[in-house]
C-alpha cells in the first residue's frame, strides 16, 4: 500500500537523522505519490536525487552588498535581452556614439566610426528609431556622416517621417534630417506634409515638426503650410495651395473662397490647438493673427480669453494667486509645469508673430488679465529686456497699464537692480529710453513702431469711440508717422502722469542718474550709452525728468568735466570721438544750459584748437544753437574762425541731428 510505503520511508529517515546520515532532500512542487515516484531512480529511491540536492546547495546566495549589485545587474541584463530586440546592437552602438561626440577625436576618426555604426543599423533604421539611446546614436551619425550616407538614410525614413514626427524620441531625429535636408528633400517632406498639418498641430509632439519645417521654409512654402488652416478645400486640393498670396483676406479673394466658411473652419481649428495647448510655435502665432484680421468681436475675444491663462502658464504664482481659468492638467504634465518656473509667454517672445499675439492679450485683456500677465513675469524681466522682442513687449507693458504700482513692483525694480547692464545694451536701453522719450524713431525702428501699435480690427476703437491716446491720420503703411504718439489702449491714466509714476516716483530715474555720474566717460564714447545719457541731460520729452533739475545740473558737470580734460594718449578726448562728439553736439543745441556750462570750461578762449576733425561738429553747434543767449556767448570768437574758412557750419535745412 502506498500509505505503508510513506510511513516505512518516514521512520527509516527518521532514523537516519538521529544516526547522522540524513541526506538533503529537493523540494518537489506539487506534492504528492506522483512527484515522488517521478524522481525516485529504479536503483535507490531518493539515493539517485542526491546530486542535484548538492548542486542547489552549493549555489550561494547573494549576502555582500557587492554581491547584491552584481545578481541585480544580471537579472537586470536578462531582462532587457528578452524586452529589446536589439539590446545586443544597442551595447554596441553606445560604445561607438562615446567616440563619435567626443570633441577632440579627429574628423577622419569620426567618420570612420560614424561609417561602422551606419553599417551596424543598416535595415533597422525603423527599429532602433523607437529607442531612447539608439535614436540618439542615429541622430549623431546623421549629423557627422556623409552626404550619400545622410541621402540614403533619408530615402528609407522618408516614407515613415510623419508616423516618426509623433513619436517622443525619434522626432529629434526627423528636427536633423529636415535641419540638413537638401532642397529637393525639404521640398518633398513639405509636400508629404499636405492634408496633414492641422493634425500634426494637435500633437503635442508632432506640432514641434511642423514648425520646425515652417521655420526653415521658404515664403512660398509658408504660405503653403498655412493655407491649409484657412478651409477643407485647401487642405483636400494642393494645386490650391500653390497659389501666391500675402495674407488671409488676398487668399480669400483670389480663390472666391467665403469669409463665414473659412472663419468657421478656422475657429474649430484654432480652438483644438488651444485646448491642447501647442501655442508655442510661430506657424500657430502667424495664424492666429491671420485669423483675427477676419474674426468678429466675438470670436477674438474668446481666442484672447483662452490663450492668457496659456501664456501665464509655468510661471511662478505670487501671493498664492492660481490661474483659475486654465485647463486642467494631468497629474504627469503638473509635476513638469511645477519644475518649469518659466511661463509661455516668455518663449513667444522670439518672434514678432509671438510679440504681436502677446501685445494683443495685453492690449484687449481686462485689467485683471494684465494683472495676471504681470504678475508671471516676475524673476524674467531681464531676459525680456535683452532680447529683440521682449524688450518691445516690456515698453508695451509700461505705456498702456495703469497700474503703475504693480509695474513697478515687478518691472521698474528689477530693471533698476541691473541699470548699468541695461544701459550699455542695444535691447536693454528701450524700455528705459521710452519713459524718457516715448515712441522715438531714433531707438525704435519702422516695424518696432507698428508692432507697438498693433491691435485687433475688431476689438480697435471705432471711428465713435476712438481713445484719446489715438492720434489721427495714423496708419499701418505709414509707420513713421507713429513718432511721438502714445500706443493705442483702452487705458485711462494721462502718459505723461504714467510716466512721472514710473520713473520718478519708482526711483527709477535717480539711479539712472547716479549710474551715468559714475559712467559720464564710458557713457559718451559708446553707441547705445550715450542716448541714455542724451535724454537724462536734456531732462527728458516733456520735461519728465522736472523734480531732478539738481542732480541734472551735477550731471552736466561731470560731462563738461571729462570733456575739459587735455588731449591724452591714453583715451580718446570727448570732441574728437565719434559718438562722444556728436552727441555733446546735440545737447548743446537742445540744452542751453549745459552748452553755456560746456563753453565756459571748456572753449573759451580754445576753439581754434578744436576748429577741426570730429571737434569741429562740436565747435560748430554752438551758432547752430536755436539759444539766443549762447550764440551771443559764442559768435564773438567764432565768426572769424567762420570767415576765415577754418570752421564751417552746416547749412541748417539739411542738418540731421
């Protein structure tokens, strides 16, 4: 019986034990008659099984951390040999790509290992783009490789380009290939393109190719890229596509297309790709603004409404103030907007499309939108100041809001933190030069001036409600004309007031006295410093500067002191060069006070000296000078430096400043 049999095998092994002789017996799973007789051997029972019992007791497990590390790596490597395909390739790809970016390796080095790992990846281009390291691997030899290389790794991608744009690793490498593509393949990949950019746009990742492609495009093959955001006939026919148009409403009228079809194509458009939140790319900045040249009221209100609370996202919230109209975020996507204190809105700054759109929201927002796109600024006010753009978005800023306490809060006490970096810097100046002269054409050029005056067609005062900071005859195709006008806003705040505010009150304006007393000299002999230096003597457009005559007149001072000093071989004297000269000329015609100042230390009784060269632009300004009081002061001495030749002076209508 099979019950005997156990009950004799347990007392014989019970009997082993107390005699020392027991042998390790291997765990059977599952128990049972069955798994006993399947490893007892014909010979001896469990005598046969005693190998085995060895064989798992001599292997150890793991007890030093050293040896915990080694058993986890190679279940790690187990693991991955069985997840990847290619994780053999991969190794070996790794170890080449460490050559291939090293920056000191020879360029016939590179290409020699650039060739084996091509050869290596040869028929499974599509494979290995999907992983994280070899994407990369290829992203490098596509950059360092030949051109029959880089050609040959285009024509098997090609077909697979679009399905590649979505995916998370490998539309870096279809940014490389389009980034040094050859013009026929730009062409191709752009045609490849037609019937899908609209939905592209909504990708999250896929938009980024998009724009990439709109960037490196040509005008015709923008447009091209455009046009099928206006209506369904363009994105179905591509002959449509080609046609040449400028704008939105020229493509309108060209085709015979209508305006209430294309608007409402364009608006289920649009508002997909906010809700998505893909706002960043210029080809979605152009064609919000093409679409706001058809929009109604209505319409554009509502794309303005939906995009602040984008643009603001990111930033960093004061005062526990949360965006409270902004979609509602993943919880993934929240952790990585948590770390990214920088808020959208500073990214479009890189474009004039991006200004425009940001001057919009600031321009048709409600006060309680400005407020907020204020606040998300705060800690990047200087990396707007210092860019071509951002800079006109921060004038934008300080000429239209009314609130000037939080302006200054924000942007008038980080600009002054950093006033002397500001003065010296083409971009960094222009916010300051425009609370001492606003909209100057001298500091901001044509297409500056119509950006500031940029507005919505149907959100701009009508003809019956025009504001009183509108000035009249002013148009787009006339942007010189915008000198000297104050930017059109629904503000209320007198600019001249704002202005007072801002500088004055802020403090602003003594440390930006300050800073020129203890930089008279470096001040003069620069291009961009010397403007700032210009408008503080002057006093400012308006007289702003009117509470600060004092600390003016010390500032006139140090510029006719460092201008008294004797030529030098060590630095270049203040008449003789050619930005420290030309701009005291201009204070001598524009501030008399400071010309009577600069003759009497300076030229009295020394003008022969200085009667020729750059110095005598100088000398000259003082008959050029619209102040009866100081060409009384200076005629005397110089009329005979006139007649005899020695000096000349310019004839007046021709005279630029």
């Amino acid at each position: 019986m099979a019950g005997g049999g156990d009950l004799q095998g347990a007392k014989k092994r019970k009997r082993e034990h107390a005699e020392g002789k027991a042998k390790p017996r291997p765990h059977v799973k599952g128990g049972g008659d069955g798994a006993k007789r399947k490893k007892h051997s014909a010979a001896g029972g469990y005598a046969a099984d005693g190998g085995a019992g060895e064989a798992v007791a001599r292997k150890k497990t793991p007890v030093t951390p050293k040896e915990k590390r080694l058993a986890a790596k190679e279940m790690s490597e187990a693991r991955k040999m069985k997840r990847k395909r290619h994780y053999s390739l991969e190794k070996e790809l790794t170890k080449l790509w460490e050559k291939m970016r090293c920056h000191d390796v020879s360029k016939e080095e590179r290409s020699k290992v650039v060739s084996e790992a091509i050869k290596k990846m040869d028929g499974k281009y599509l494979d290995i783009t999907t992983s994280h390291i070899t994407a990369r691997v290829l992203q490098t030899c596509v950059k360092w490789c030949s051109q029959s290389e880089r050609d040959a790794i285009f024509d098997v991608l090609h077909p697979h380009l679009l399905d590649l744009s979505r995916k998370k690793y490998a539309v870096f490498l279809v940014k490389k290939l389009v980034e040094l593509a050859s013009k026929k393949q730009f062409a191709s990949f752009i045609s490849s393109l037609h019937g899908r950019v609209a939905k592209l746009l909504h990708h999250t990742i896929g938009a980024a190719v998009v724009d990439y492609a709109f960037q490196r495009g040509t005008k015709r093959q923008k447009r091209q890229l455009l046009l099928e955001l206006y209506s369904t006939e363009l994105q179905l026919f591509q002959d449509l596509t080609l046609q040449s148009s400028c704008c939105l409403i020229d493509t309108i009228s060209k085709l015979g297309l209508q305006i209430s079809s294309v608007l409402q194509y364009m608006t289920i458009v649009i508002h997909k790709i906010l809700e998505k939140g893909t706002v960043e790319y210029s080809i979605v900045h152009t064609a919000i603004l093409e679409y706001f040249t058809i929009a109604d009221k209505t319409s554009a209100s509502d794309v303005i409404c939906q995009l602040i609370p984008l643009l603001t996202q990111g930033a960093l919230i004061i005062d526990g103030d949360e965006p409270s109209n902004a979609p509602e975020l993943p919880k993934k996507t929240k952790a990585k907007k948590k770390r990214s204190k920088e808020p959208l809105i500073i990214r479009i700054m890189q474009t004039r499309e991006g200004l425009k759109l940001g001057i919009s929201c600031l321009k048709h927002g409600s006060a309680k939108d400005r407020k907020k796109i204020i606040k998300s600024l705060k800690g990047h006010i200087m990396k707007l100041a210092l860019s071509d753009f951002g800079c006109l978005f921060l004038i934008c800023i300080i000429s239209i809001v009314d609130d000037t306490k939080l302006v200054s809060k924000i942007v008038i006490q980080e600009l002054a933190k950093h006033i002397k970096q500001l003065i010296f810097d083409k971009n960094g100046r222009r916010p300051l030069l425009q609370l001492l002269h606003p909209l100057c054409s001298r500091y901001l050029s044509p297409d500056d001036l119509a950006c500031l005056n940029y507005n919505v067609p149907s959100l701009s005062p009508t003809e019956g409600d025009t504001s009183e900071n509108e000035v009249d005859g002013v148009t787009d195709e006339d942007p010189n004309s915008l000198e000297g006008m104050q930017i059109v806003s629904e503000s209320k705040k007198d600019p001249l007031q704002r202005r007072h505010e801002l500088l004055v009150k802020s403090e602003l304006a003594e440390a930006l006295i300050q800073s020129c007393l203890e930089n008279v000299g470096e001040l003069l002999r620069t291009n961009f410093g010397k403007e700032v230096l210009y408008e503080i003597a002057v006093g400012g457009k308006d007289n702003v500067l009117e509470g600060l005559t004092d600390r003016i007149h010390m500032l006139h001072d140090a510029i006719v002191s460092d201008a008294a000093q004797p030529k030098t071989e060590d630095i270049e004297h203040a008449f003789e060069n050619f930005f420290s000269s030309r701009v005291i000329r201009r204070m001598i015609i524009d501030c008399p006070a400071f010309a009577v100042i600069l003759w009497r230390k300076a030229f009295e009784g020394k003008c022969n000296i200085w009667a020729e060269g750059h110095s005598s632009k100088v000398v000259a300004g003082f008959l050029e000078s619209p102040s009866k009081e100081v060409k009384d002061l200076a005629k005397p001495e110089l009329q005979p430096l006139v007649d005899a030749g020695i000096l000349k002076v310019p004839d007046p209508k021709v005279v630029q400043k």
